[in-house]
C-alpha cells in the first residue's frame, strides 16, 4: 500500500509542478533549459529570480514591490506560506551583512563532524608540498 502512496504522492508532485511552471509562464518567468526549477523575469525595474525544489520556493529578485506582488499572486493561485527572509534553504545558510548575503554551509560541516563524533577535536597545521608545473 506503500507504494500506491508513493505513486500518488509523486504524480501529485508533478501535476503541481506542471501547473506551477505553466502559470509562472504566463506571469512572465522564464525557465532556464539548463536547469528547469530556475525562473527568471527581467522588467524595466526589476530582475526577480525564483527557484523550486520540490515544493519549496525561493524567490529573490532587487525590487521588493514585485517580489511582493509575486508572493501575493502565488498565494492567491496555490497553497502558500512566506517564511521570511531567507536563513537556510537546501542545506545552505545564508547570512546577511552590509555587503550582501553571504552563502555557506556551516551547520552542514558541524553536522557531519557531530555525527562523527569528531566535533570536540582539536585542529593541528600539517604542512602541504608545493607542486611545481613540469611543463
């Protein structure tokens, strides 16, 4: 019964995506052919850049009253919920400052080196031999 499930779930997963990609189409995004869950739209103000995975939704872009507009038109057409300013997404954290946003994958490294019990040890320098260009 578990797989009938599974089927569901996943043909369910790609009607949505089906009808996601067909309404940001008619909203004006572009899919990018090199990588189907990107979505760009480029106006005379603005440059707004949305990104699915499965069915999380990242939308960034350099002009907050369409990014908004955006937000208020997903939610009017699908079931939506805005999280916020983006802090992790995919594994990554992204940490803002003064100069932009900042990507990396902090909690993901402490996370292995807690798994591996190793997240107490302490760091030692080892000395790295310079490869010359034989050439």
């Amino acid at each position: 019964m578990s797989h009938e499930v599974g089927i569901w779930i996943e043909k369910a997963s790609r009607q949505w995506y089906a009808k996601l990609t067909n309404f940001l189409d008619d909203i004006g995004f572009i899919q990018s052919a090199s990588d189907h869950s990107l979505f760009t739209k480029k106006t005379t103000s603005s440059f707004t850049v949305l990104l699915v995975y499965v069915d999380d939704i990242l939308l960034v872009g350099d002009n907050y009253d369409h990014i908004n507009e955006v937000k208020r038109i997903l939610n009017d057409n699908f079931k939506s919920k805005d999280l916020g300013q983006l802090s992790f997404f995919l594994g990554f954290e992204a940490c803002r400052s003064k100069k932009g946003i900042h990507i990396n994958q902090r909690k993901y490294a402490l996370d292995i080196l807690a798994d591996t019990g190793m997240l107490a040890v302490k760091s030692c320098s080892t000395t790295t031999k310079k490869l010359s260009n034989s050439n």
